[in-house]
C-alpha cells in the first residue's frame, strides 16, 4: 500500500481536497486503484449535526454516514464509493480510545495522547485504507489521506504526530507529503515568505515535503519557482504551480503538464502495472481531457435559479453545484448560478428592503430553470414555496430536492387543493397531522438528532404507470433507482390521493410502497421532485439524472437527451 498524504498551510480553504482529488485521478490514469481518507480535527464524531454555514454541506455515503464534503470530491473524481470510516474526526478517534480504556484494554496504562490516540490514528488509517472502494471489489493500491485544517493548529497536533510516525510505519518508500501552500500577490510581486514560514513549521514538526503544491491567482513564474525551491530545501521539480483555472476539471491536467505523476511514482517506486488496468487508466485520462477541452468550447449558456437558505456560504451546497455542472457539460452548455436567498422572495422582506425582494424576483423570473435544494427550519420557506409557485404556473424546469419536493407539495396542496393554512410539521409544531402537507417520518428519532434520520442509499420503486414520466425515461426507464437519502419528514400519506386527483402524480415510491419518493407534473416542461438526495451519486463523466433533466430542459434539449444513451459514460 502506498499513500500520500496531502496537508495545508498559511491559510485554510485553498483547494486541498481539490488537489488531493486531482492527484488521486492522476494515479488512476495510470492504471492504479486508489482510495481516500479524510481527516477532520474537530470533536464532532461527524459532520451531520453542524450547520451548512458553518463548515459547508454534510455529505452522505451509500452506509449513512454523514461526512465531510470532501469525500464528495473524492467520489466524484475516483468513481469510487467510501465509507462513514474514510472520514476521520477527533471525536472519532477519542470516543473509540475511551471506548477500549473502559473496556479495560489498556488495564494498568495510563492513557495519552503519544501512544495511544497516536497509534489508533495509525491503526485506523492501515485497515480502513485496504476497504475495496470500487467495481474490482479488490483491495486499493494507493491511498490518499488529506488532513484537514492548517498545520501548526492545536487540533490538528494528534494527527500530525501520527503522520510523523506513520511515515516510518510503512516506509518512506510506500509514502509521500504533498503541502500545499498559498503564494499571495502583493503589489505585483509573488511573495515565497508565506510558503517559507509554512514549510519551517512542518519540518519542526517532523514530515519533510516531497512536492509543494503552490497556490496562486496566477503563473508562478520561474524565479518564483527556483525561490521556494531553494529555501525550501526542495528541488524545482518537487514545486508545482496550482494556478487558478477555468474549472477545477483543469488541475488533474494542470498537475499532469507538470510532470507531478513521473516524481510521485519515482518517489513510492511504482512499477508497470497490467496491462489492461494500464489501458482502463489511459482511456479514464482521454475522456477526462475530452471532456476539458469540449466544455472550453461551450458557449450557449443556460440560468438556473437555485432557491435556497444558506446561499451566503455556496459550499453549503457543493455537491449541487457540481451536479449542475456535470449536467450542463453533458448538454454543452455553459452554467451560470443566480443565488437567491429564498428569504428574499417573501412578501416580509418587501416591506423592509424592496431592491432585495425585486433583486431576488429578477433572477428567478429571468432563469431557465429553478431549483429548490434541501434544508432545515422554518426560515425562508414561504419564499420557496413562491418559487414552486412561480415554476409551476409559467412552465418553467422545476427541480425540488429534499426540501424542495417538500415546498413544491406545500404550495400545490395550498393554491390547487385550497388547503391554504397547509405546512409541514417542521414549520408549524401546532398543526394537526390530518391538515399538514408534510409530516414527522414514524420511524425516526424525535429527539437525539445525531445519526437518526433515514440515511444513506434506499430503493426508490417506479410505480407502475409511470411510463410517460420524463424522470423515469431519465432513469433509462428502470424498474427502481438507489439513491441517497437524508431526511427526517415525508409527504404525509392521508393526503396523497387527492394530490394525485388534482394532477401531482407521485411517480416513485420507497420499497413499501407507502412513503413518497418523487413527484412530477404530467403536463409540464420539467416540473419534478425527489425525496432523496441525487446530488451525493453525480460524477464528472456520469451526470445525476434529475439534474440532467433539469438543465436539458431548461437548455430546451430535453427530448434530444431523452434519445441518448444514456447509460454512457464515454465520449459526449
């Protein structure tokens, strides 16, 4: 097993996972089966119970786990499916170290951090590490680790330390450190004291870089190269410029140009590999850069309005992002985001801030398509509800995820069935269950929040006349799909026949058959809703279908799309 560990200095933020990503890719064009960790130094077991606007969505696995968006990038690059254990947290590793002294494993010991919180990092990152993550169903070859965070924080010292041991564990011919650092520009001028200083404190700490990832808005130039080399005790070759690009589908090749794969496989002495995993990695590396160039080429836009409550962070939403893009480089179409705070269309905030309320309305009436991604509480939801509306009475491409499906109920069941004091239990904890639109899923914990909504991959069953649904054709008209779920509400089941009656049909259900998993409008342009989340299986070179659909349509491609196969995943 080989690894490579990718680590952050000067500033937190500056694309690690992106890097780390890039590199895994870069070592799977070359016919290796790799594997990612994430480590996090907080002392959240997992990321499931923090606020999106606070460290950027919660990311789901096919097991439940509630991780770190990172492992989304990881998936999406790698075509890979990892587990709740890729993603390591302080809480984790405390809780399972508590959890053996109790137990009596360490009897007659006292407990530290150096050993024993050091070694269970160690232990952690050796089996999970070898967990099969892709079709071959064999054990990877390399592993990618990225630690989370700035080096030299105080939360992320434990980790450090077991990084520092970890290298010798292995060999230091089965492991490489990959820093990645800022280089700001100041009046003109690329600045290397920042890196300097980042590189000093790492080698305090005991890992030496073999390759410094420079960030920078722009070329590094030589000099600037040689410089960082030299004081940073690296030679020219070990110093890759990460410049900003296009999108970041451009740094694998970006990291390729740079001949980063010909030191990294020198440095973990990699062979040849077989011959038909060589040529799966070489056909991987061409449809990648296919798909590159033929997106530069692009120049139709398309506008989608994403409707949501935590707009002002947009990693709150990265793996919507990123199924968006997918989609529209499938359609050829370039992508433009208008972020509405849903908030800001209700009638409220046009009372207190009317160019915010007109602002809002401008970007939604003027998109070709509208998207209502999930979320949690009360606030901005009539201006969801508002944009379902709008979507709906002007033949617009609607998409509601999660939540969304759930606003697009709410405001059907309000202005087509007249219920008008119609909500959701979230919203309204006095309504009574037979008047509410939306209620509390029977079997899900109501009270410890923690890992207790209905998580991870599921069954979603075509009903049986469903045929004529555009969704389903998307599905290339599949029997049931598996898709992610994280959510603690559902349509409320006394309601759904006289929804249907009125026209919202419901095209797909779980696998009793009594909870509602998607939503469309027969005689619409795209108006649809899943109760899962199709956003957490997109990946780069096999766009999420309903997203697919969304952006088709609201390219006025839908039908072209339709005729496609589209179980491809090659040239497109």
């Amino acid at each position: 097993m080989k690894y490579v560990v990718v680590s952050g200095g000067v500033i937190s933020g500056i694309g690690k996972g992106v890097i780390a990503s890039s590199t895994g890719l870069l070592l799977k064009t070359l016919g290796l089966r790799v594997t990612s960790i994430k480590i996090d130094p907080y002392m959240n077991i997992d990321a499931g119970t923090m606020s999106p606007l606070e460290h950027g969505e919660c990311f789901v696995l096919n097991d439940g786990g509630e991780v770190d968006l990172d492992l989304g990038n990881y998936e999406r690059y790698l075509n890979i499916t990892l587990t709740r254990n890729h993603n390591i947290t302080t809480g984790k590793i405390y809780s399972h170290v508590i959890e053996k002294e109790r137990n009596g494993d360490y009897l007659g010991k006292t407990v530290q951090v150096v050993p024993h919180i050091t070694n269970a990092i160690q232990e952690w990152i050796e089996r999970v590490s070898r967990i099969p993550v892709d079709d071959t169903g064999l054990e990877p070859e390399v592993c990618i680790i990225e630690l989370g965070g700035t080096v030299g924080d105080i939360e992320s010292a434990p980790f450090v330390e077991a990084l520092r041991q970890f290298q010798f564990r292995v060999g230091t011919d089965n492991f490489a450190l990959i820093h990645v650092s800022l280089v700001p520009v100041i009046h003109g001028e690329q600045k290397t004291k920042p890196t300097q200083a980042a590189i000093k404190d790492l080698r305090s700490l005991g890992l030496t870089p073999d390759m410094i990832a420079c960030r920078c808005q722009e070329e590094l130039q030589v000099a600037t190269i040689e410089k960082i080399g030299m004081f940073c005790h690296v030679g020219p070759e070990q110093v890759i410029a990460v410049h900003d690009v296009n999108s970041t589908y451009h740094v694998p090749l970006l990291l390729k140009q740079q001949k980063m794969m010909k030191y990294l496989t020198k440095k973990l002495t990699i062979g040849q590999v077989p011959k038909e995993a060589a040529i799966k990695g070489e056909q991987l590396l061409s449809k990648w850069r296919q798909l590159t160039t033929s997106h530069d080429k692009s120049f139709e836009t398309v506008t989608i309005a994403l409707v949501g409550k935590y707009t002002h962070l947009h990693d709150s939403y990265l793996s919507v992002i990123k199924s968006l893009e997918h989609a529209s480089m499938r359609c050829h179409r370039r992508l433009r985001i208008e972020w509405v705070e849903s908030s800001n269309l209700e009638e409220e905030i046009r009372n207190t801030n009317l160019s915010e309320y007109h602002k809002a309305w401008h970007h939604v009436c003027q998109a070709d398509g509208i998207l209502v991604p999930g979320g949690f509480g009360s606030r901005g939801i009539e201006g969801m509800i508002a944009a379902a509306k709008y979507a709906r009475e002007n033949d617009i491409p609607y998409l509601g995820v999660c939540l969304g499906l759930q606003v697009a109920v709410i405001e059907f069941v309000r202005n087509v069935l007249g219920k008008e004091g119609s909500t959701s239990m979230e919203f309204d904890k006095t309504i009574e269950e037979k008047d509410a639109s939306v209620v509390y899923m029977p079997d899900v914990d109501q009270v410890k929040l923690g890992g207790t909504m209905r998580l991870g991959i599921h069954a979603t069953k075509f009903v049986a006349d469903s045929h004529w649904s555009k969704l389903r054709k998307l599905y290339g008209d599949a029997d049931a799909v598996y898709e992610r779920h994280r959510h603690r509400y559902e349509v409320n089941p006394l309601l759904t026949e006289e929804i249907e009656s009125h026209g919202l049909k419901f095209i797909g259900k779980d696998e009793s058959e009594k909870r509602m998993e998607m939503i469309e409008l027969k005689d619409h342009k795209f108006f649809t809703g899943t109760q899962y989340h199709p956003e957490y299986l997109s990946k780069v070179l096999d766009p999420s279908r309903p997203f697919l659909g969304l952006v088709a349509a609201a390219s006025g491609i839908l039908d072209d799309v339709l005729q496609e196969d589209l179980n491809y995943k090659g040239e497109f």
